[in-house]
C-alpha cells in the first residue's frame, strides 16, 4: 500500500541523478589523485633541498679546513711546504684535465664530518697556482714593493654524490 502511494506521486526516472553522481565522484576522485601526486613531488622537491643544503654546509666546513691548515703552515717554508703532502699539489699543468674533476686519480683528504646525515663526507684538495701579485700590478713596478708576489692556493671541496642525493663542489682561491 505505501509502495503504491508512492509510486504516484514521483515519476520513474530514468537514472540521470545517478549518472550525475557518478560524474561528479570521479571528478573529485581525480582531483584528490592529482593533489596527492603534487604534494608527493613538493614532498621529494623539499627532501632534496635538505640534502643540497647539508652538502653544502659540509663543503664549506671543508673549505675552512684546509684555510686553516694553510692559516698555520710552519714557516719557513709556509703553506708551499705542503706540497707533495696527501691532498697538496704543485701548479697544475694546463694540458692536463682538471685534478678536481670527476674521474681524475687524486687524494682527496677527508675533512671532519659536520653533518652525519650525509653518506658521503667532504673531501678537499689544495693546489698551489704560483706566486700572484697583490695588489695587482704591482709586479709592474721598477722596484716591486715587498710581499708584492704572493703563494696563492686553489682550494677545491666536494661532497661526492650517492644515488638520489646531491653532489656539490666548492673552490676558492687563498693567500695569505
């Protein structure tokens, strides 16, 4: 009885509500996918920041490193006498590839790890690029002043790449 009452006052329908809901559900269904898959790339694009940032901070901890152990070489000699030492190399030679480059034999000298997040800690290397002026030109001079020409040193600090995380590598010229 209540069935056939009911029955009189609405029409069939023909299933469109049914078919708008369904439309409607998989439109918000695919906007959440998306969202999630954007967060998800925010996500790893904020990781790897990190990462970049702590490899950074390790190569410029390095970069200190080897200033001071150049800051406080014994003189006579001074910082020149460390060539031939692990990680201290003569005037490079421009027919030759980069020593910092990737693939090239070196000795890299481990610097003291100050993120112990990181795999792979920071490494440096030290050149000596000969004896430049400073201030410049004034090897020019008739009579060059005293300490016009000075040991100047490349520096070079990495911290070597591991699958998924960054690589970053630092150089910088010191003289004393």
């Amino acid at each position: 009885m209540v069935y056939e009452s009911f029955s009189k006052h609405f029409p069939k329908q023909q299933g469109a509500a049914l078919v708008v809901s369904l439309l409607l559900l998989l439109a918000i269904t695919l906007l959440a996918v998306t969202n999630m898959k954007r967060t998800s790339v925010q996500e790893k694009m904020t990781g790897n920041l990190y990462d970049r940032q702590l490899a950074l901070q390790q190569a410029e901890a390095a970069l200190l490193v080897a200033e001071r152990i150049l800051d406080n070489a014994p003189l006579p000699g001074g910082p020149v006498a460390l060539i031939n030492n692990a990680g201290f190399y003569a005037i490079p030679d421009p027919t030759q590839p980069d020593r910092w480059a990737p693939g090239e034999l070196v000795t890299w000298v481990d610097a003291p790890a100050m993120n112990t997040g990181l795999a792979n800690p920071a490494r440096y290397i030290v050149e000596y690029m000969d004896d430049w002026p400073f201030p410049p030109n004034c090897d020019r001079a008739t009579t060059p002043p005293v300490g016009c020409l000075q040991p100047t040193f490349r520096i070079t600090a990495r911290v070597p790449a591991t699958p998924g995380r960054a690589e970053v590598t630092l150089q910088t010229i010191w003289r004393r």
